[in-house]
C-alpha cells in the first residue's frame, strides 16, 4: 500500500435548484500497450500505416485461423499491474464478448470479464495543494481492440479501416474514487505517467493509444459517506458512461456538463437512466449512444479457442526486479538528494526523459541551481520554441558545464544567460563560448578597485547621499558593473564599495 501522507480533497459540489450534489466518478481506461505485434497475431501495430495494410487473417475473422498469444503483451500487463502496487493473477482468462459492428470482423472482441490478469491495486494522485486522493484499482484486463469506422469520405458510404484490429490493450477499471473533473484529468495524467515511465504503455491520447471511458453519477452530500460504510452503490445515484474520451480538458469539461445534466433531471422529477453517451465538445453536451449493456447483453462466455492462461511466481517476480523507479520514488529521491522543492521535483519528474536529463545536469553539481536553469530557462525555451527535452539545442552536458562554470566562479549569473543563448543558438560549448568572447568573470580584487575608485570620484553627490543611506550603495555596485560589462563579480564589487565609502 502506498503511504497517503497528504489529506484528501474536498468533493467537487454542484448548487442545483433545490439541493447541493456531490459528483463520483469512476474510469476505465484503455492503454494500448507498448508492442510491435498484436495481442492474437503477429501483425504490426504501426501507427500511420495504410489502411488495412497491418492486417492478419485472425484479425480479419478468417475461418479457422486461430489466435496465438503475445508474451510479450502479457509481459507488460503484468509490468503495468506491478507498477500499480496491484495483485497478479497466476491464473487468467479470455472470454468471447459478442456485439456485431462493421469493423469488428470475427463478431466478437477477446476479453478477460471473470479472471482478469491484474486484480486490485492503487494510485496516488496529487492534486497540487497539498492535497491527494488515493484511487483504487479494482482490476485490469487484456482485450483486443477494434478496428475504425470512417464516415466521412464519401457522402454515400462508410469506410472500415482494420490495422487497429486485434491492436492489445490493458483497460484499467478504477473504483469510484474520484469527487471531481479536476481530479479526474489528474487521475488520467498520473496514471500516464506510470505508463510511460514504464514502457508500457506510450500514453499518446492524439492517436487514441490512451484514452477513457468515464462514469459519471451525483449524490447528496452524506450519500457516499454511506457507500463506504455499506458498499451500497445505490447510495451513488444512477451512472452514465461518456465513451471514448481522449482529452484531459474534455474529460473535465464533460464530467461538468454531464453531472449538471443529472441534477437537472432529478430535481425536476425524472430519472436517470443508465446509458452510454458521447460528449460533442462545440456544443459541450453529452447526447445519448446506447442504452447501458449489462454482462448478459454481451452473451460472454470463456473463449474455446484459448486455454486459461497460466504463469509462473518466478517469471513475475523477474519482471518485478526489473522495474524501474517510478514518478513517486523518483520525486522523493531529487526531494531528498537534492534538495528540491516539492514543485521542482514534480515538475522535473513529470516526464522520465526530463528526469533523467535533470539528472544529468545536476550530476556532481548544485542540484537547485541545476532544477532552476533546467525548469526556468531551458524549459521555458523550449515551450516557447515548441521543442521537446529530446530535440533540445542545449545538451545536458553543456548545461551541465554552463553551471559548473558559474559554481566555480567563472562566470557570474548574468553573464551565464548570455552564454546560454550563444550555445543555443549555435550549439557552442560554454567552456569555449567563455574563452572566445572574452566573458570570464573579472575576480582580480585591483581591476575591481580601479572600477568602483573611478565610478566614486566621478560622483561625489551620490557618495554622500549612499553614507547618508546605505542602500544606495547598490547604485554604485550597478555602476561598477555596468562599466565591466558585467563581467565583475558581484559579491567583490558589493565587498570593495562598502569598504571605499566606509559603510
């Protein structure tokens, strides 16, 4: 169990009309997993391929070819599970769900209903105020995905492109845990962050590799108070489904939308009925899809052409010694080793490739210095420039000398800046930048002495007014610095002009 240090948040509450209502929601989100091959066949999961072209014929409902399973797929679901402080089930299942849909091929979709491979497990998610809520997974299963449907080419027909067909999936089914639209999308986030500090999962919501399903229902405050203690869900209200959700600020805006909806129609006197919808974002409303099928709608039953899938403690237990350290021991450990404001730390572990180039900028340095020129001005840069930490001009081992140099003296803060676009514009060493320009840091106590004599014989009504005040002795550290060029340091300057006007 992970260690819940933080309070939890305070439910979202929505005003209707005549009461206040309290929002729960549960997710199920679908992850594709991080494999080149299918969960059934060898076909290649390749995104941006053409149409129908990464297709094999289990995936194409060909009679008599059989489904063959992926280790690999297998492997990361069980990577995932442990990741999610979950339980790993030596002893799974596939089960047959059957729907008929034109780019559903054999008529049914391999599942995992009764035994699924991962069972329950755990996510921490921080909200950013010092408050977390700890969400419960209550299982993930393998499934295989459909294929694509696509109306808008021609006027008089539909298209079905097939290549996402049999594509493995791990849908990872929460408890209702969550009390808001902001801790849902946060909820998403974190639980992509596992993923893909994991490698299973590339979490790439544009092309659909991760994306949600959400239920959405609302209570009388008090009410869910009452789920916990009796583990009643009527005491949740009716749920809705929104489908297919690949969008963070959409889950939000859709969970609102929907809860409001919901209260509408109870405080009018009506009832929710439990259904499938789909959320329109240019007219931010959720609209019916289906009527909400229960288990027996989908006539499961276990798949005759899969045995039970059996795995070894010893093969689990490898795959555990091979985890890697994930966002939450990450954050404690730049938290503890360097020094790091809780802020920095999340900001910098907030991708495994930020973390890890951080990691080498601060390598042997000052760590806080190292997190404020990776975060303000190297991050800041790239947002700007719309690049990525793996396209970025400055490599972490010229930051990394960049703040040796300023450590060391070399070169004052300031001066550093203008080494920093002169290497990212150029992609220059700064070692080299400094010694070509000229831009070494003036330490000789006699040259710094002849500045600040210079600037204080040619102001001598500022002189008397710095004794008088001497906080104006920053007037003349300006001076001494603005006549070096800035290649001064500071701290002598400071040091020097103080002792020159007796201060």
């Amino acid at each position: 169990m992970l260690d819940l240090t933080y309070d939890a948040p305070a439910p979202k509450v929505i005003s209707g009309a005549k009461h206040d209502w309290e929002l729960v929601i549960g997710l199920e989100v679908h992850a594709q997993v991080a494999s080149k091959a299918k969960l059934f066949s060898g076909a290649s999961t390749q995104f941006g391929a053409e149409p129908n072209s990464n297709v094999a014929f289990v995936d194409a409902g060909m009679p008599g070819m059989l489904p063959v399973i992926n280790e690999g797929c297998v492997a990361l679901a069980v990577k995932t599970g442990l990741g999610l402080n979950a339980q790993i089930n030596l002893v799974s299942a596939f089960d047959r769900k059957n729907y008929f849909y034109p780019d559903l091929p054999q008529g049914y979709q391999i599942s995992q209903l009764y035994h699924p491979i991962v069972g329950e497990g755990e996510v921490l998610v921080e909200m950013g105020d010092g408050t977390a809520r700890l969400v419960r997974i209550e299982r993930i299963h393998l499934e295989q995905d459909a294929g694509k449907s696509i109306h808008d080419m021609d006027p008089t027909m539909s298209f079905v492109d097939l290549n996402r067909t049999g594509v493995a999936l791990m849908e990872i089914v929460s408890r209702p845990d969550i009390r808001g639209p902001e801790e849902a999308a946060a909820y998403v986030l974190k639980l992509r962050q596992i993923l893909r500090y994991l490698g299973t999962c590339d979490g790439n919501m544009q092309n659909g590799n991760l994306r949600a399903d959400v239920n959405v229902s609302v209570c009388r405050p008090g009410d869910y108070e009452r789920y916990q203690d009796s583990q009643d869900f009527s005491h949740l209200g009716t749920r809705c489904e929104i489908k297919n959700m690949n969008s963070t600020r959409f889950i939000q805006m859709a969970i609102e939308v929907e809860a409001r909806r919901q209260i509408a129609l109870i405080e009018d006197g009506k009832s929710v009925v439990q259904e499938t919808r789909l959320y329109d974002p240019d007219k931010n409303e959720t609209r019916s899809m289906r009527s909400k099928e229960e288990a027996h709608d989908y006539r499961y039953f276990p798949d005759p052409d899969l045995l039970p899938l059996e795995i070894e403690q010893d093969w689990v237990d490898d795959i555990k010694a091979s985890l890697p350290e994930l966002p939450d021991q990450k954050k404690a450990r730049f938290i503890s080793d360097f020094g790091l404001s809780d802020y920095d730390a999340s900001v910098l572990t907030a991708e495994v490739v930020n973390a890890a180039y951080f990691e080498q900028v601060a390598a042997g340095r000052d760590g806080k210095l190292a997190a404020n020129w990776v975060i303000n001005e190297l991050f800041g840069r790239l947002k700007k420039e719309g690049h990525s930490i793996e396209t970025s001009p400055v490599s972490a081992a010229q930051l990394g000398a960049l703040i040796g140099l300023i450590k060391d003296g070399v070169i004052s803060g300031k001066i550093a800046k203008d080494v920093f676009e002169i290497c990212y514009t150029t992609g220059r060493d700064p070692q080299e930048i400094v010694d070509t320009e000229g831009m070494k840091q003036v330490t000789d106590t006699g040259a710094i002495e002849a500045a600040v004599d210079e600037i204080i014989a040619a102001n001598p009504a500022q002189v008397e007014k710095a004794k008088a005040n001497p906080k104006l002795v920053g007037w003349f550290v300006g001076q001494v610095m603005k006549s070096t060029g800035g290649k001064a340091n500071p701290a002598a300057v400071n040091q020097i002009v103080s002792a020159r006007l007796g201060l």
